[in-house]
C-alpha cells in the first residue's frame, strides 16, 4: 500500500482511531484529534511533526504548525483557519521557489525519466545527477499554465536599465528566453558556483547533495517497506558542517529503521557512501583549494578561460549604500558574508556584488559571474574569436541550417549545441543595441552550454524565433536520448517537419528518410511566401530534441487553438509531471474527460452570482495593506517609499532553492490542505461552497488515493491561479500609474465618483468602473502574467493551413499577440487605455489577439474574479493613496513563474488627504 493509500484510508476513517503514544515526546495523543496523516503510521503527534518538519528558515510555520496543535480543542472555525493560513504560507513559498525557479530544462529531463548517477566533470570531479524520481517538479520546463518556464529578460538583463518610463514605452525592446536544461543538472559549468559543484559551498545548497546521496542508500530499503517522510537531523560533525541543520528526506517504516539510520549516519564510512564524493561538495573553505585546482588543471578543462587581466585590474569597486540594500542587506554570494554599509565592493557589469577577495581570484580563473554567468572580456584569443562567430552566426537573419551548424560546430565545446539566431518574419529590426544590451544578449557561453537558447525581440518589433539544430541530423548526439524517449512511451516525438528546401540539403534529406524509416511523421510545412529561398518555414519549428515545438503568432492559426477540444489540442502531457508540485492534478494540466469533470465542478463556482458574494471577502483582505501603508507613511511624514509588490504577494523572500524544501513544503502542502478538507468534511460549512464542491465532486466514484489527489489538485490548482496572476497584475497596474498620472488621477476621480461612501463596495459599482477596467486591460495586455500558451496536439490537428501531427507541441507567445502592431496599431508597445473604451473588438480588431485568460474551452475559469479583485484593490489604494515613481526602480519586467518586475516595484506612496 503505497503512502498515500495508508492516507487516504485514515483521511475517511480517522474518527475512530484510539489513544497512541507520540513516538518521539511519549506523549499520549488521540489521532481523531490530533492530524491524520502519514506520521500516524509511526505515531507521531502533531506538535512533534511541526518540529519535524521544521527547517531553518521556516520557523514562522512550525510556530503556526505549533500553535495549530495548541489550539487543537479550540473552536472548529479557528481549527480551520490556522490550517489554511499555514498552507498558504507553505504553499507561497512554493511559489515563490518555483519563482525564483531555475532557469528551465526544456527536453529530455522533462520527458525521460532519468536515473541517478555520477558524472565525470572536466575537472574530473564527480558529479551527482539526481535522479528523476527526486526531482522536486519544479525544475522543468512549463512555467504556469502550462508554459516553458524560460529566463526571459527584458532589456538590460540584470541591470540597471534606467528606463524613463514616462517618455518611452513601457514594454522591454528586446527579450531573450533562455532554455537551459543543462544549468542545474549537467553543463560545463560544474565549476560554475552557481550550477555546480561549488553550490555546495551553500550550507542550503549542500542539503540538495546530501539528500540526493543519502536517497541513494535510503533507496536501497525494499520499497514495501517505505513511507515518506521528513526528519530533520543535527550537523554530521565539526568539520563537514559548521552549523547547518540539514534535512533529509527519509524513507522509512518503523521507528527502529530511523533510529538504525541515524546512528548509522554518524559514522564515517557510512557518511562517504551517502554523500558520494566529497570532492564534489565544496564549501567554502574549500573554495580556495579548488581555484587552485582549475589552475593547476586548465589544460584539461573545457570550459571558459579566465577574466583579461585588463578587466580584473580596472574592475570598479562601489560603496555599499542604502541603494544597494533595497532589497535587504547585502551579501557577497561567494563567502555568503555581509558586505557592510560603506565597505567598498567589487561590482560586476551584471551588477552583482562581492567581496574583493571573493570575487578577484575567481575571474582569475572564470571569467564569468558567479551568480549569473554574466561573461566578461577574456585575453583568450580563441575564445574570444569563438564568441564572436557566435554573435556572427546571430546576425545573420536567414541562414541555412546546415551551414549555421557548421558555424557553430566550429566554435562549440559540446555536441549537443544549439544556437539560434533570428528568423525574420516580416520585417525584423535591430533592437537596442548598446554594448552592454549586447552583451547580455549575447552570452555565448550560456548559448554554448545550454541545449537551447532563442531570442524574441518584442516590442516594439514583432518577430518570432528561430532555432537551429534538429535532432535526427545524422551526427546529432543524442540520438539515443530520442530514441530512448520514444521508447518510453513519450508522445512528443513523433513528427518531423520536411521544410521547404529539404530536398536540396543532403543532411535533412538523410534526417527525412530516417525518420521515415522510423516510422516517424513526416509533415511538409508550407512554403513562406514572405521569405524567398529561405530554408525555414514562416511558421518556426523549435526543435528540443524529443520535442518539436511549434511556434504560433499567426492570427488565423491563434484563432484556431481555440476550436479544438482539450482532446485534441491539450496541455502538454508532461505537464503534470513537471508542475505536480504546484498543480497536482488540477485543471491546469488534466486533459480529456478528467479535465470536462473539474471544468465542469469549478467553472460554477466562479459565476458572476458567487462573485458578487466574495467582494466583502476581497475588501476584508485589502484592509491589512491599506492599515500598514497608513502607519509606516504617517511615521515618514505623510510620504515613503514602499516596495508595493511586498504587501501585494505578500510572500516571503526564501534564501535557499533546494529541492529537499520544495519537496517538504509540496509534502506539507498536501497534508494542509487535506487537513483543511477534512475539517471541512466533518463538519459541512457552507462558507466554502467551492471547497465543498470540490470534496463532493472528488468522492464520486474514485479510489481513497484519486480523491485526495483529485482534492490537492484543484486546490493547489484555485489557490495558485487565485493568487500569483492577480496580485501581479496590480502590481504592474501600480507601475503603470505611478509612471503615467494622467491615467492615475482619471482613475481616482472615477473610484471616488463611483465608490466613495460605498461600503462595503458592491457588484452594480465594480461594474461602473470603466476607467478602471481599461486601465486593468491595458495592463494585461503590455503585461499578460501567463506569457505563453502551451498545447500539445494530442490527435492530428489544423491550424490556418497547417496540418499539425499528433505529438507536436504547440507554443503561443501571448506577448507576441498583444503587442502585434498590425493588430494594435503602430502605439502598440505604449500605454493607451483608451484603446479599450470600445472594448477589446474595437481595440484590436479579433478579439483572439488579446488573450490574457486565455481563449477557447481553456479559458480562465477565474477571471471574474480576478477583475473584481483587481478593482476593489485598486479603488481601495487609489482612494487612498497616490503613487509615483521611486528613483530606485529598475524596469527589468522577468519571467519567472510570471511576468513579473525583476527588482521588485518600489513606488513613492503618500497618502491622500
Ligand atoms: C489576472 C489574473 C489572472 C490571469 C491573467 C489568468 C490567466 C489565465 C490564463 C491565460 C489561463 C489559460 C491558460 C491556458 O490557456 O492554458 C488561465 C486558466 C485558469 N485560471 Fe486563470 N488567470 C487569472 C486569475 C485566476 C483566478 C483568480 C483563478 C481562480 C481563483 C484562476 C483559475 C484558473 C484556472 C483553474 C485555469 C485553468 C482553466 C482550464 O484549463 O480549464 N485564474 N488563467
């Protein structure tokens, strides 16, 4: 019986359970009254899973853990309360871990299974792979709603990009999207601090390692004999950890086992045989010695050379002030010190800063930035000649593949390269162009080690992506990973696109006649009748090795995705693998008749009628804000300057990204939100109906495990969807108000007409904010949280006039859309409500060029909610407050689960008289 049977079976049948005594504290405990979950089966109580559970950072969750076992006799309502505001804290921080995310991993990781296992790296240390089945669900590739979860920037990447906001438009003019599957798991870069071995010098980072190691030997208990859970032991010794408390996820059954393990891990060899090789963990310590090690080694090492010596020496050093502390204090990222106020710091180009010490024998041996692999100037001839061809190899707008992939060959120090470069459609121009923009851009080493790096340039240029490498040439190396992907059953590559001009080109014409020999599809794509004699389609093919992804901007195609069922054209099937952490099985990512059932449970809840009963609710929430803004504002004199998007999310910053957290909190989550259910269950409440609904719709007819999956799902799916997409988009809506106070004071003048003296507000005066709602539409547009929209074909489709094979997926950049100037106009990249007065027909002429909840049977079931909350927050603040412009604010708008302003969105706020 597999971990969640067991909880399933307690989950309906906890109220009978006798008196047990708590493993660990020996205290007596009634499981009824306690929590039923996993830790029954080795009896552990509720106070004592909370410290468990408890890893350093999260000590807010263990009190609330804590405080909830207290008040366990208290009333049902407060019972209820605590469980959900501690998931909703556990399950923030998971969305802010995926925020923060790493860069993505689109292919085979997300596709193929893989196993654990040691690599050699060039500076023939070992490298621990983790393991698929470890992997948190969080690493891969689709971002929310099912997208690529892709570092996109904006402009300066990392910079400061001082944009006027006022003058200019408001959208980036370049945005780069990396996909870059190899940064976590395997690149070059192993000796890259923040990719590789030398994360390790983390103490947070180490726990990742460890567990992974120590997953190993746990793995090796007989799988009938294991249940999940956390527990939390001290530092192995002195020397291997300071003071870290690590946290290891463990998979036990009996308490004797953990014991036995316990004490097992104390022991030396046993030590080694968990954490594989030492050499591979370095902390920083150690850091020293491996400096040294590269530069005894750099013969042999792959990788890029060190900094030119020119830039190290005239590399400026910057007071640390209060404008280096917006976001807290400062800290050098390689010795994880403070850098104290006025202590003098080196400061890379990327703007990140260290330690002189730190950072200066670094780039005499990288020359890359730690943090984010920024690359500075070289002394090494040939190396620089090979960026350059790279940056070459970009410029040209139209290339042949086969001669691209020499070029790129030439200069790649791993096979499995691929580059981009941008394929005009229509007319393409040249985007900002400053050395630094460049630069950024560029970052051939990146390129060079990721398996796909491609480039949209956006507003105010509408042109679409390119890509480069196709998996089947005859010399691709991967061959095996497609094969084996193919073998393992997954859907994704089972079409190749014969372009026009194939037939001339020796290479593909071998790729074709392979795949046909494979039995593969093999579709021709239309010839582009606005390129002559190109090799590449109009419509782009991305190409990721098992995947062929197709990139759709064309109006009629757009239209299109959304005649087709979630059966034909779904989300991506390895979706509810990679976002299982933040999404289970909900909506988002079930396809077919599961995704008609939930459709058809949720959609309801969400009417126009239920909506008008949850603006109380709304205002309720805003209140908090308004009172802190009102208080640390009279403190500063009536006028300060406010990170708004602080209070907005209302997340906290987490220092640490290790999988052993995401894991603990998605495992916290779960048993939260089934605690919440459980409450809910047991005594019927009708203040959450759609809770209730959920848990009705989820035992009808589905096994004790379907329906606690089916009921973590749709929370997780409502919580997530309810939360991370709206609060975003009033934060940009904040921005765009603070930087154009025309629309600020017509916006005022509208709430206070309409709202003032209402209270509570209601439906008839949400419903008579026009102004207001322009503004909210014109944010989504410049700003649409879900950037792109994933499909994955799951029976042959059309498309405008392409017939697109089962298995391809299929890619819609909503910015692409939205600032499509043929549809927009030539202002498209400006902030215009006014384009709305008429409504979105009027605005852009098809209404499937706006489509920031989506279009078709997709789309978003919450968006009357999401508007109601966007104008009751609105009026509330703009009632209250006026915004302008911070002199600290950087406008670097990022991708991270959302798109989201990169350093957050500090806003001079004073209050109104
Ligand atoms: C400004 C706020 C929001 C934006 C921009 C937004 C955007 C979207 C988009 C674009 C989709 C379609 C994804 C696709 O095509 O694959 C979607 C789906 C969805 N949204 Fe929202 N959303 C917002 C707020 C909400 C809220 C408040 C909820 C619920 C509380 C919600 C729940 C959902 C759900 C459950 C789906 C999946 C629908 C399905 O696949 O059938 N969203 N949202």
């Amino acid at each position: 019986m597999s971990d969640h049977q067991r909880h399933a079976r307690n989950y309906s049948s906890v109220s009978s359970q006798p008196d047990v005594q708590c493993l660990v504290c020996t205290r007596p405990f009634t499981l009824d009254a306690e929590v039923a979950d996993t830790f029954e089966a080795l009896a552990i109580c509720r106070e004592c899973k909370a410290t468990v559970l408890n890893d350093d950072g999260r000590d807010e969750i263990t009190s609330s853990s804590r405080q909830t076992a207290r008040r366990g006799q208290r009333s049902r309502t407060s019972s209820i309360d605590s469980l959900e505001d501690t998931f909703l804290q556990e399950f923030s921080q998971l969305i802010s871990l995926a925020r923060q995310g790493r860069e993505a991993d689109i292919d085979l990781s997300s596709l193929v299974p893989q196993h654990a296992s040691y690599n050699l790296t060039p500076n023939r240390s070992q490298r621990w792979h983790a393991s698929d089945d470890e992997s948190d669900g969080l690493n891969y590739v689709d971002s929310v709603f099912g997208e690529i979860e892709s570092t996109i920037s904006f402009g300066d990447y990392g910079g400061d990009s001082d944009t006027s906001l006022d003058e200019h438009s408001v959208t980036a003019r370049r945005i780069s999207i990396q996909l870059d599957n190899d940064t976590y798991m395997n690149t070059d870069t192993d000796i890259d601090p923040m990719n590789a071995g030398l994360d390790q010098w983390d103490s947070d980072d180490q726990e990742d390692v460890q567990e992974s190691g120590f997953n190993e030997a746990v793995n090796t208990i007989p799988q009938h004999q294991q249940q999940s859970h956390d527990i939390q032991l001290s530092g192995l010794s002195e020397d291997e950890s300071e003071d870290a408390v690590w946290n290891w996820s463990v998979t036990i059954r009996h308490r004797e086992i953990m014991t036995n393990l316990i004490e097992d891990m104390e022991r030396p060899e046993m030590r080694t045989a968990l954490v594989g090789n030492p050499d591979d963990y370095v902390d920083a310590r150690q850091f020293e010695m491996l400096l040294e090690q590269f530069a005894e080694d750099s013969n042999s090492r792959k990788g890029a050379p060190p900094a030119a010596t020119s830039f190290i020496e005239n590399l400026p050093s910057v007071i640390i002030s209060a404008c280096h502390q917006i976001e807290g204090d400062v800290i050098c990222p390689i010795c994880k010190d403070l850098i104290p106020t006025r202590a003098r710091a080196k400061q890379l180009p990327c703007t990140h800063l260290y330690h002189s010490s730190c950072i200066l024998p670094w780039l005499s041996s990288r020359n890359t930035c730690p943090v984010c692999r920024y690359e500075l100037p070289t002394d090494d001839a040939e190396y620089e000649r090979s960026k350059q061809a790279i940056t070459n190899v970009r410029d040209i707008q139209v290339v042949g593949h086969t001669h691209l992939r020499e070029s790129v060959e030439e200069i790649s120090d791993e096979s499995d390269v691929e580059v981009t470069h941008q394929l005009a459609i229509g007319a393409m121009e040249e985007t900002n162009t400053s050395e630094h923009d460049a630069r950024v851009a560029e970052q051939p080493n990146s390129a060079r080690r990721s398996r796909g790096w491609f480039f949209i340039a956006a507003a105010p240029v509408l042109c679409s992506v390119v890509l480069v490498q196709h998996p089947m040439d005859e010399d691709y190396e991967d061959k095996e990973e497609v094969e084996e992907a193919r073998h393992k059953g997954s859907q994704a590559y089972l079409a190749v696109w014969q372009h026009q001009g194939d037939e001339k080109n020796p290479a593909r014409t071998q790729v074709l006649a392979e795949a046909r020999q494979q039995q593969l599809h093999v579709h021709p794509l239309p010839a582009s009748p606005s390129l002559e004699g190109n090799l590449w389609p109009s419509v782009p093919i991305l190409n990721r090795g098992a995947m062929e992804i197709l990139q759709v901007s064309d109006t009629d195609m757009v239209k299109d995705i959304g005649r087709w069922t979630p059966s034909e054209l779904g989300k991506p099937t390895y979706l509810k693998k990679s976002r299982k952490a933040l999404f289970g099985g909900g909506l988002f990512t079930e396809n077919g008749d599961e995704w008609a059932y939930q459709r058809k449970i949720i959609a309801p809840e969400f009417f126009m009628d239920k909506i008008k009963d949850m603006i109380q609710l709304i205002e309720d929430a805003t209140v908090p804000v308004l009172e802190a803004w009102e208080a640390m504002i009279s403190d500063a004199g009536g006028c300060k300057e406010i990170v708004v998007d602080d209070y907005l999310r209302n997340l906290k910053y987490l220092p640490t990204k290790s999988n052993q957290e995401i894991r603990t909190l998605d495992e916290q989550v779960r048993l939260l939100i089934l605690d919440v259910a459980k409450e809910q269950h047991h005594h019927q409440d009708a203040h959450n109906s759609l809770l209730n609904a959920i848990i009705d719709a989820a035992q009808d007819g589905r096994s004790a495990e379907e329906t606690e999956d089916f009921i973590v799902g749709s929370c997780k799916t409502i919580y997530f969807g309810g939360h991370e997409s709206t609060a975003v988009t009033a934060i940009w809506c904040l921005m765009l108000l603070a930087t154009h106070p025309e629309w600020q004071e017509r916006a005022r003048a509208e709430a206070i007409e309409v709202c003032q003296g209402r209270t509570p507000l209601d439906i008839d005066a949400l419903r008579r904010l026009k102004i207001v709602t322009m503004v909210i539409q014109e944010t989504l547009r410049l700003y649409p949280p879900a950037s792109l929209m994933m499909r994955e074909a799951l029976t042959d489709v059309k498309l405008g006039n392409i017939d697109v094979p089962r298995g391809t997926i299929v890619q819609v950049p909503r910015l692409l859309l939205h600032l499509d100037k043929n549809a927009w106009g030539a202002d498209a990249d400006e902030f215009r409500p006014e384009r709305f007065a008429n409504g979105v027909a009027a605005a852009c002429g098809a209404a499937h060029m706006y489509v920031p909840f989506g279009h078709g049977p997709r789309t978003c079931v919450g968006q009357n909610l999401a508007m109601a909350e966007l104008k009751v927050v609105l009026v509330r603040l703009l009632t209250n407050f006026a915004f302008s412009p911070s002199p600290t604010y950087r406008h670097s708008p990022a991708f991270r689960l959302t798109i989201e302003p990169g350093f957050g969105l500090p806003l001079m706020v004073t209050r109104l008289p």
